[in-house]
C-alpha cells in the first residue's frame, strides 16, 4: 500500500476541503509513492515521535496538529520544529497532518469529548458555512431513477441525517442539434422536444467533482446542461464544536469531577459556578475562546474548551459555567480515534498508537 492511497483513505473521512483556511494540513514531509511499512498515529510530531517511527519500523507519522505551521524558512536543526523535520527526511518517513479536517467532522475531536464524558451528541456548535451547492440538471423522465442513483452515490443528496433526498418535477425541454453534434435523441438540424425530470440535490463541497463526473457520464445527452450553485445554508453536521447532553443532569461539583477523571486533568480552570444543574452542554477541542458567543447563544449549561485567557471568564457573565481543561487534555483521544478508524480500514499493516505523551505543560 502506497502512502497516497493511506492519504486517500483519510481525505475520505476528514477532507482537507474543510480544513480551516490558517491551518496547514495534508502531507508535509514525504513522498507520497512510498510504500507503507507502517503508521504511527501521534497527537503532535516532535523529534521523540519520529524516533519511536524508526524504532517501530512505521514510515508514515499521521499527526493531528501539524508539526509545520508557519512557512520554514531554513531548515538548520535550530527549533524542534526542524529537528523534527530533519530527521524525518534523512530517515525517510512521511508525516501527514489531519488537525482541522478532524476538528470539524461530525465523528471527529468533539464527538469523541462527548463519548468520552458519556453524553450524546445532537448538533455542531458552530455550522460550517459555504460548504454545500444545490445542483439543478434536466434529464429523458426515463433516465431520472438512474441518474438519481449515480448522483447519491457520488455522495450528492445528503441532509444532516437524511440520505437520497432530492426534489424533482415533470416538464419539456427543447433543443437543436448542430451539424457537428451526435445527438442521443432527435435529428440534426431540427427541433426536438423531450419530456423531461427536472432534478435539484444538494451537494457537499468535498463530492462536488465526483458527483459532476457521475453526472456527466451517467446521462445519456452530449450536452448536460445543468446549474451547481452556491447557497448560504450551513452544512448542520460539519464545523466546530459540539452540543450535547446528559441523560441525568450533574451537579456542577460532579461535572468538574467527571471532567477531571474522564480527561485526565493536572488541573481545571473555570468561571463563578453558579449553583444550576448541568445538563446540555458543549466542547471544543483545543484553542476555544472564540466558541464562547455561540455556547451562550445554544443556551447550554456548561462550555468546555482550553487555552482561554482571563478576561474570556468575565464574558461568562453568570449564563453558563465556562471550563478551561487544558489544550493537550481536550484533543488527547484524538489519536486513538484515527488509529480506530484505519485500523477498520487497513488490514494488511500495523497502524501504531505513539506511545510519547507531547503534553508541554506540568502541573504541581
């Protein structure tokens, strides 16, 4: 198995499309054409990551924050960035980076946050907008079933929970053939007049070449003519953060505890609790400051995140307890999670779980 192909495999689950624009993910190190001898899967890859690579024999390090994130300018071994990087390229492995693409997928960091606290999951915090297209094409009524069935399986017609949806009405078309043209139905030169479906499905940002490809070869025209337009509503299972809730409401007191048990906490920062239940609640894994508003606007109990600075606990002002679990604490199953998912997907190979904790912060 080549690397693209292990590539492939995690584009297909966490596009880089939805990657956020300042983030730097893909593959950063590495020929993609290389065959795989093994995969590390890593929060972070540092030098004593790419060492464990070596020592396990994994020529692929798939890391969630990319150890590349602002442009390198020389490549010296005067940062553990370049260390990092050096020796991954004289030991020839390949590092790939999933981070945002992960963050903001319905079964991503967040889920996992939620699954880990025993809470179900319901809606994404923060939609991710101009992700989805309506595409509006015309086919023979004969043809409309057919067409359909390609275009959902090229992944067109998906809405939150729904699958195969779609909207299509009965009428004519015309058309004339050309000279030059080789027309599937009607003559050259003259008029033809077809009854036809008029099909419209919604099409997520990552399939929209696979479902115009469908599109095209499935029908039975020369000339498809059809519409793919931008539309402002947000993809409800794709973007930041995660609401969820418990079955049973928690007193404050056993939510912090669950937080710092579950997370494995050194140590948890929050605002003025305020003597309300904790039912519905919502996460953010990593860097979350700029979630508050929205945690405030879903109206739920409690927001967990990390990395937030003082004056972020005022904004709580008494709405919701705000809790600050650490940077590392909220993305650390993160890896477990990809190594889960392809290991159900690669069977031929070990995918390893680094055992290096990258944590960079102690506690007293």
């Amino acid at each position: 198995m080549q690397i693209k192909e292990v590539i492939a495999l995690l584009e297909q689950w966490a596009p880089r499309s939805y990657a956020e624009d300042f983030d730097n993910t893909g593959l950063l190190v590495g020929d993609s054409a290389k065959t795989v001898s093994g995969i590390l899967v890593s929060l972070d890859c540092l030098e004593a990551v790419v060492d464990e690579a070596v020592d396990k024999g994994c020529n692929l390090i798939v890391s969630f924050h990319p150890i590349i994130f602002k442009g390198l300018k020389k490549l010296t071994g005067a940062d553990y960035v370049q260390r990092a990087v050096l020796k991954a390229i004289k030991n020839d492995i390949a590092i790939y980076a999933i981070h945002t693409a992960l963050d903001n997928n319905w079964e991503g960091v967040n889920h996992q946050i939620l699954e880990t606290l025993g809470a179900q999951k319901s809606s994404v915090l923060i939609p991710k907008a101009g992700t989805l297209k309506k595409l509006i094409t015309y086919a023979p009524q004969q043809e409309s079933k057919a067409l359909l069935d390609a275009l959902f399986t090229a992944g067109a017609g998906a809405i939150g929970q729904y699958s195969e949806c779609a909207f299509t009405s009965e009428g004519e078309g015309s058309f004339k053939p050309g000279a030059d043209a080789n027309p599937a139905l009607g003559s050259k030169g003259q008029r033809h007049y077809e009854k036809e479906t008029r099909i419209e499905v919604l099409v997520p940002q990552h399939c929209e070449s696979r479902v115009v490809s469908a599109l095209i070869k499935t029908h039975s025209y020369e000339e498809v003519a059809y519409d793919l337009i931008p539309i402002s509503n947000t993809n409800k299972q794709l973007g930041m953060g995660m609401i969820g809730s418990f079955e049973n409401p928690l007193s404050e007191a056993e939510f912090l505890a669950l937080l710092k048990s579950r997370m494995h906490c050194g140590g948890i920062r929050h605002s003025k609790l305020l003597g309300k239940p904790i039912e519905k609640i919502a996460v953010l894994g990593g860097s979350g400051a700029f979630g508050i508003s929205a945690a405030k606007a879903a109206g739920v109990d409690a927001y967990v995140s990390a990395d937030f600075k003082y004056h972020d606990f005022f904004s709580a002002e008494e709405q919701l307890l705000l809790v600050d679990i650490g940077h590392y604490e909220s993305e650390q199953y993160t890896k477990n999670l990809i190594v889960q998912y392809l290991s159900k997907k690669i069977t031929n190979f070990a995918v390893l779980l680094s055992e290096i904790n990258t944590n960079p912060i102690f506690y007293l």
